[in-house]
C-alpha cells in the first residue's frame, strides 16, 4: 500500500501507523529527503552521527514525546510512540534514491535506518 496524509492536525508518519496497526503491517518504509536519522540534528551539530539500526525506546529519547506541525524530525514522536506499541518496524531511507529503495526491498545492502522494537 502507498499512502499519504488525509487528514489535517496529524502527520503522514501518524497516518502511515494507523494504517499499519489497523491492516496488521508490521513494516513501514519512511521516504524523506535524508538519508538517514541521526543521534541529533546534524545541520546543527557536525558530529551527529548517523543511525543504521536503532530500538524504538532509544530513538523516542532522540524525538521526544511532542509533535508540532512543521516539526522537523525524521519520524513523527506520537507516531514512533504508536509505532512501539504496535511493534511495527520503521525504514528510513531518501525516496528520491530509487535504487537504494530497490535494495532495500530486495533484501540488500541500503543506505537508510530501520526502527524497531
């Protein structure tokens, strides 16, 4: 399934969640414009350090527990919250990367990062 946001007042990632708990989808593939989350903002801090594989408890103490319109973070935090108690897992990765998507759906070696519990 491809989706996107429907509804104002929530964010596509909420959205993709919801989806994803109510049609039992274990799996959730982000596109954005990065390549990967990072362990803090990294136009901001030059040593942020990229995130391959992380544990939703961890990244949630990344996010925090507030969501604002706008916010900028790699994965909603009312989502990421939803997202854990779901037991959903979550794929970062560019979605203008075509091929690395490609990878990423054939089992192989991508450029991105997966949430998980």
């Amino acid at each position: 399934m491809v989706a996107a946001g429907w509804r104002p007042g929530f964010s596509t990632d909420y959205d993709a969640v919801l989806f994803g708990k109510y049609l039992d989808i274990k799996t959730i593939i982000n596109l954005s414009n990065i390549d990967y989350a990072y362990d803090k903002d990294p136009k901001r801090f030059p040593d942020a350090k990229k995130i391959t594989h992380i544990a939703w408890k961890d990244f949630r103490k990344i996010v925090g527990n507030k969501w604002d319109p706008g916010m900028n973070a790699p994965f909603d935090p009312i989502a990421s919250r939803l997202a854990e108690e779901e037991k959903i897992e979550v794929a970062i990765m560019n979605g203008k990367k075509l091929k690395n998507l490609e990878n990423y759906l054939a089992g192989k070696q991508f450029k991105g990062t997966i949430i998980h519990n």
